[in-house]
C-alpha cells in the first residue's frame, strides 16, 4: 500500500476490500479510494467489475485473507477478467499465491503481463502445487510494469436522531469527504440537513463531494438555512448543480446571501451575492487526491471564524468570502510546500504535513 501511495507516477489507487477492513484502510491515509462493494458479500463481484476497465493494473494478494467467500469472489473476478480479454497488467502477491497454487491454471491465458512476487517458500509452493502451474512458471511467462489506482468512499452507519443532538456544541458542519452513495447513508444526512434546517441553527454548513451530489438530486435541500453555506464544487459538480434543476439554478446564480460557492480549477473562484474573488496562489502542478477533502476541511475551520466576525463586524461584510479565500489559499501554499520536498512522490499526507507552516506564512500570530 505504501508503495502504491509513493510511486510517483500513481494518481490514484484504488480498493476492494472486506466490510471490516474499510475502517483501517480509511484512517490509514486520505489517499484511499475504498469502493463500496466488498469481497465477503455474495453480490459484489459484478459491481467490482464495472471499475476494472478504469484501471492501469490490478494488484491480488495483500491483506486479502483465507475466508471462502473472499476467496471465491477474487477467483470469479480473475475469471472476468480473463473473459473480458483485457490487456490490464496483473500483479499477485501474499494470500493471492496462495489461491494460485491451489487452483492450478487459475491465470493461465490471462492476456495482459502477469507479475508474481512470491519469497522462496511461496515460489515453491507455486511450483510443487502443480505440474500446470510449474509448467507456466518455469516457461517464465512474466512481465515487468506497475502502476496502481486510488479509491475513497467510507461508509458509516448515520444516526439522525443522535447526531441532531450534538449539533448545539458544533461550531460547523461538514457534509460529503467520503460520504458514500448507500441509501441509508444518504437518507439520514437529508434527515440531519432539515433537522438543522428546522432547529434555525446558525452554524456554519460547508458541502463538498458526495453532499454536493445529493443537494443536486434534492433541490432545495439547502434553501432557507439560516446559517452560511458553502458550496465546493470542482468544475463538472458546479455544472451539475446548475443543470440538475431550475431550483439550484436560481438560489446559486441569484446569490442567496448566506451562500458562498467555492469553484475549485486551475483558479479557484470565489463567489457570493456581495464579492467575487479569485485565488491564483502558486502551487506545484500536481494535485493529489483527496486535495479537496483538505480544501474542504480548511474552509469549516475559518467558516467558523468568518461568522464570529460578522457576529461582531459593523462594517466590513466580506467575511464569507474571505474565510473561501483563506482555505484555497493556504491549501494551495501547502501542495506546494509538500512538493518541494517530495517532489513527484508527493500524497495528500506531506500536504497535511505543511499546512501548518503555510498558516504560519500566511498569519504570523497562528
């Protein structure tokens, strides 16, 4: 795994795991792409296969476990795989050899270049298993590539009811980072946003991801909410909120007064109904997955300190836009910061790791 995160020429890196490992993977690295679809649930492999003609390579074996149904999952997908032709390189390593050795012939006419990567008991193994996979071994049918792909969803069980009574010692509410598109999931993050809606809380509610989604599939979700909203779309999701609905349309482009949008691109722009303003602060040419979810994560800290200022504030109104522009800011300071260390094997983590230091730059007193 870390060496998919630190090989420079990895974007992203993609994961399919059991339900039970989701949680270790997550807090292992922003980086992770986790897919919703897990090996030890009998309808997963169909919906597995649907991501596999995105990938560069396909990497079996770490950390994939003995149980049957994993293990009976990971061969029906090499056997797709195989149906499908695809010319995808395919790496298999630990408890992937293992399935190799016991089912002779498992990869053999598998038309992109294999890898395996056993230790020397694994190696023999291979080759005392059977004579058909010595016979493909020892013919040496290997090849050399590697490249990977990165996955983020994460599912958490929501519980509206519990959640709502938390919200009176929230200072802001963040909604999307890895949210998920399960059904339950969903339905309670509408739940918690008229719950709030109809508890008149003026705190700050910043929607990114996966919640930028369901505000373009339920419009008006976010109308007359009493507190600042903020909206982070890249590109594509603001299009998709202004086409998904004549409703989303008018509350974005009319400037509701409590709603800020933050359009993340080569530029990131910032808008309100009051200013408009554009962050073109350097940064290094690449951009790590799960930027976002920092732009995102920026933006809830000096939301809150953007409404302790118009709490207070007689003159000066801007403060909306100010805390979008704080959050592009310093965020994009940081990929850069990261960069000129790590260079191309930079992650979102040595992001996190100078984001620190590009607060100090910006504020001297932080």
């Amino acid at each position: 795994m870390g060496g998919i995160l630190q090989c420079a020429t990895v974007t992203l890196s993609i994961y399919v795991c059991s339900e039970g490992a989701v949680p270790i993977l997550k807090n292992y690295s922003p980086e992770l792409i986790v897919l919703p679809h897990y090996l030890d649930r009998n309808d997963s492999v169909d919906h597995i296969m649907y991501w596999m003609n995105r990938m560069h390579s396909v990497l079996i074996g770490p950390g994939l476990g003995t149980e049957p149904l994993v293990q009976s999952n990971v061969i029906s997908i090499i056997h797709k795989l195989k149906a499908a032709n695809l010319n995808v390189p395919l790496v298999i390593d630990a408890d992937g050899l293992k399935l190799v050795a016991e089912h002779p012939g498992l990869i053999q006419d598998y038309r992109g270049p294999v890898y395996l990567t056993p230790n020397k008991r694994e190696y023999e193994n291979l080759l005392s298993g059977s004579e058909v996979n010595a016979a493909y071994i020892k013919q040496a049918r290997l090849s050399m590539k590697f490249l990977a792909c990165i996955l983020s969803l994460w599912f958490c069980r929501l519980e509206s009811a519990l959640i709502q009574k938390r919200t009176a010692t929230i200072n802001t509410t963040m909604i999307g980072p890895g949210l998920g598109t399960e059904p339950l999931v969903q339905s309670n993050v509408i739940s918690i946003i008229h719950k709030l809606k109809a508890a008149n809380l003026n705190v700050p509610l910043v929607i990114d991801a996966d919640g930028l989604k369901l505000v373009a599939e339920h419009p008006g979700l976010i109308q007359d909410y009493r507190g600042p909203v903020y909206l982070t779309p890249n590109k594509r999701e603001y299009e998709n909120l202004l086409s998904g609905s004549e409703v989303n349309a008018a509350y974005i482009k009319q400037g509701h007064p409590n709603l800020t949008v933050i359009v993340k691109g080569h530029e990131d722009v910032i808008k309100n109904n009051q200013i408009s303003l554009t962050c073109k602060e350097g940064n290094s040419w690449r951009r790590c997955g799960g930027q976002g979810d920092l732009v995102a994560g920026t933006l809830a800290t000096f939301a809150h300190y953007a409404a302790l200022k118009e709490q207070n504030a007689t003159g000066h109104q801007g403060w909306k836009a100010l805390a979008g522009l704080c959050a592009c800011a310093v965020v994009r300071r940081s990929n850069l910061l990261a960069f000129q260390i790590k260079r191309r094997s930079m992650v979102a983590t040595d992001m996190l790791d100078q984001l620190h230091v590009a607060l100090k730059q910006y504020f001297r007193n932080w």
